[in-house]
C-alpha cells in the first residue's frame, strides 16, 4: 500500500524529470521560443554561442585563418535571374495623332521586348538543411536563384520569403548536412571589437576582409522607410558582399553584410554596413513561421527632436520622437496621442529617436502593450497603447525632420478648392500654401518648398493669410514653430529669424 507520503515522493521525481527533460530540449534548440512568446515548430533551428569568453590576441601569432576558415564553407554565392522589360523608344512616335493619320494602325500594337539580367550576391547557411540567410536586394525581383557552395556544388534555391523593410531573405536549397554558422549576440558588440567581413562576391570563391566596428545603432536615413539598426564597420564590403557575413573574433555571426557608402565611386570607402543577427534572427524566425513579417503598430508619423526643436517645444535638449500626424482611429489615436507630443521612453526605455522608436515598436506583438513617457504642453505623462498590426500597405511612421528657418522669403496664399484638388488634399484641410520660395533664404536650406501647406504656427491652427499675418506677427524676431502639411504627410519644422 503506498502511504499519502510516497504518492508526494513519486510525483515530486516526475516532475523532477519532467524539467530537466524540458531544459535539455531548450539547450539543445529542438524547442525555440519566438519574439512572441510562444512555441513554433516551424522555427528553423540554428546553433547560438553562449557566453564565450574573451580572447587573448596573442594566440593570433600567425594571423586569424583558425577564426575564418572553419566559416568559409558557410558562406555561399547567390546568382539570380530577372525577367526585365524594355523601353520602347519608338512606341511614342508610333501613336503619335500625326503618325497615325498617315498611316493609320498598320504597324500594330508594340509589344514590350524584354531581357534576361543576372546579378550576383552572397548568402549565409544557417542550417544543415540548406536555410541560407541574405539581402531582399539580392533576390527582389528575381524568376530564377542558384545557389553555390564552396564546393561548387549547384542548387535551385526557392525564396522562402522577404523583409523589403529590414532587407532580409530567406531562401531554402534542397540540401543536407551542410556546415551552418553559429549565431553570436549582436547586442555585445562594442565599438573597436575586431570583426570578419566574409563573402562570394562574383563566384570567384569565398572572400575575406578584416576591420572593426566603427559603430552600432546607425541608420541610412533613406527614402524608403526602412527599420535601421546598422552596425558599421570599416572591413571592406565590395560590390557582390551583399548577403554575406560579419563575423566575430570567436567566428560567430553577428551580421548579415548589407551596404556601403561609397562616395558615388562605386567602391569601398570604410563605411560598411551589417544587419545585426539578431534582428535577422528574429525576422527568419518570423518569415519561416508566418510566411511574412507580423509588427507592432503605433499609428503615429514621427521625426527627430534637434536642439533647436527641444528648445521651440520648451525642452532642455534634443532627443525622443516627435509626433508629427497622428493616423485617424489607430492604436495611438484611440489612447489620446496628440500631434506634438513628444514620447521620451517606451516601456521604461529612453527614445533616443524616431529610428529606435520604429524599431521597438516594430519588434513588440499586436495586441501587447506599449507604455509611453510623453511630453506635452510643458509635462511629461504616462500613456499605454494596445497595439495594432502593421498594415500591408502602411507607413513605419516616420517624417522626414528638418531643421529651423525664417519665414522671410515665403509667398502664400489661401487654399481653394481647385488648390486642393491640383496638391491632393483631403476635403476641409486648412491652412495657407507656400507659392514661392526664396533660394537664397534660409527657409530654403530648411528645405520648406512649394507647395507645403502651412497649418499650424506655434501650435495655433492658421486658417488663411491673414491668420498667418498676425501669427508672425505675434512671433517677432523668435523661432518659430511650422506645421507643415507636404502630400498628406505632416511634419513639424522650426523656424529661425534671419541674420
């Protein structure tokens, strides 16, 4: 007969069992946890690098092969093939009115001629399975990608999936037991930490250079609206590199190699590129599971707080992410954000601008809660935010900044409704729209243009030219704070005196 304390004994060892069963599988990486907290079995299983010590460069007497060479098999050359349409040149002069009227349609419809283009990148195996990790740029677009090994073994890749807005792909070759990376943390690097740029730039084989970190946490700042978290560095990323690896001292990867500033040369200049891991990470993980890329979403268009700006806004320095437009029914709307509020912190964590903003937001799940430290009308508050999904055609949220300028030099007039319609504005938008612009004033430098509809002048709506007559007046010889309305899009601007 078993005793009540037998019975205790016997489950407290299954579940004893039980934990150590649950922690072997999670050390081993058979069960992954996701960004969102739950269990996927569809995550691709990578190796990780826990805590490594540092080490000694003097071990390094001859160089740093015994850190790359065991890497080299893992990176591989990507060749794809785009299906691209030619320009007609005489498609014009073929339904030209006068043509026609001689010859009427006898030569038909032209049709559109099109060409084969190839181009060549890098990818990085991530798992024995023939998962391979490389750049949107490298495979956008393409009818046909091969895939080289070191080996120069040939594979068909299909294209599991792409970020456009963190540039990563993921693509899958039929292929196994394949050398795959271990993952390092991208979170550790610091600046001067010495790193491997690894590549396969024209399928000449597998290439490496060596540099540094210059720095973490850049952004491009480019017209697309991109989430960016660069790290920079000053090994050289050739033409072809895209897609390969950045690779630390212990040999794991770090980042996905991804653009360089060239200077309009065309080559390598030292400012170099990588997508941290782990956000490439975390965007595989999701690409695999989802087949696309599920963000938080905030609603909000946000631009950088400058000094001048902090200063307009009654801040004592710059920093945070200004809300520029607030989209109408969204997360942000629906928990009071305001055009001019200032978030300071999201979930304990200082904002150190748009660009960290975007990111972390974009990292969190819909439906989770995004705490907010703002800053309007002279106090800070706290606000939280149930956020939405990332709309498929939507906007990250981000206006383009610009600093402070007079207004002298601007012509503006009253909008009407052919006005409206001729630069595309909603039905009942308000203010006065520039007509002209001074080049050599300095609201030029700003970059304030023609066109912009000017709706508010420290924080006062201007309904029209007399409005705005008596908001500059009021203002003196003191910047002046703009909100501009530029194709639908709205963005602050600070406005100086002239010299």
């Amino acid at each position: 007969m078993t005793t009540p304390s037998g019975r205790s004994t016997f489950w407290l060892l299954i579940f004893i069992a039980a934990v150590l069963v649950l922690g072997g599988l999670l050390r081993s990486g058979i069960i992954h946890w996701t960004g969102f907290g739950h269990a996927d079995q569809h995550v691709v299983p990578v190796r990780v690098a826990k805590d490594e010590p540092p080490l000694n460069l003097s071990g390094f007497k001859n160089g740093y092969a015994s850190v790359i060479d065991p890497d080299l098999p893992s990176v591989v050359n990507i060749s794809t093939t785009k299906i691209v349409k030619l320009q007609n040149q005489m498609q014009g002069f073929f339904d030209d009115p006068f043509f026609r009227q001689f010859f009427g349609n006898q030569f038909g419809a032209q049709q559109p001629q099109t060409e084969r283009e190839h181009s060549l990148g890098s990818g990085v195996i991530v798992n024995p399975n023939g998962y391979i990790l490389t750049n949107n740029h490298v495979v956008a677009g393409a009818s046909d990608v091969e895939v080289y090994t070191q080996n120069r073994q040939e594979y068909k890749a299909k294209i599991i999936g792409t970020d456009s807005r963190t540039d990563i792909a993921v693509l899958k070759i039929d292929a196994s037991g394949l050398r795959a990376f271990t993952f390092g943390d991208s979170s550790n690097l610091k600046v001067g930490d010495l790193v491997f740029a690894i590549g396969d730039p024209f399928g000449i084989g597998e290439t490496a250079t060596m540099g540094i970190v210059s720095a973490t946490g850049r952004a491009l700042g480019g017209e697309i609206e991109h989430y960016e978290d660069f790290i920079q560095t000053d090994a050289a990323i050739n033409p072809g590199n895209s897609g390969g690896a950045l690779i630390d001292l212990h040999g794991n990867l770090v980042g996905i190699n991804t653009a360089i500033l060239s200077g309009g040369g065309g080559g390598n200049e030292g400012i170099g590129f990588a997508i941290p891991i782990n956000e490439a990470h975390k965007i595989m993980d999701q690409i695999v599971a989802h087949g696309k890329v599920i963000r938080g979403y905030l609603g909000v268009a946000i631009q950088p707080v400058d000094p001048n700006m902090a200063k307009a806004f009654g801040l004592s320095q710059g920093g945070g992410a200004l809300v520029s437009d607030v989209s109408p029914g969204g997360p942000a709307a629906r928990a009071g954000i305001q055009r001019g509020d200032i978030i300071l912190k999201l979930n304990g964590a200082a904002v150190s601008g748009p660009d960290t903003l975007s990111l972390r937001i974009s990292e969190m799940a819909p439906g989770s809660v995004a705490h907010l430290l703002i800053y309007r009308n002279g106090h800070a508050q706290q606000i939280n935010v149930t956020l939405g999904t990332f709309p498929k055609n939507g906007r990250p949220g981000r206006a383009a900044g610009g600093t402070g300028s007079a207004l002298e030099g601007l012509q503006v007039q009253n909008l009407t409704g052919s006005l409206d319609q001729q630069l595309g504005l909603p039905a009942g938008t308000t203010g006065v729209v520039v007509t002209q612009v001074d080049p050599s004033s300095t609201a030029a430098i700003a970059g304030v243009q023609n066109g912009d509809v000017i709706e508010e002048i420290n924080r006062k709506p201007v309904h029209n030219v007399q409005e705005y007559q008596q908001a500059l007046a009021a203002a003196g010889d003191q910047p002046v704070l703009l909100l501009l309305d530029r194709g639908g899009s709205m963005l602050y601007t600070v406005v100086q005196p002239q010299d």
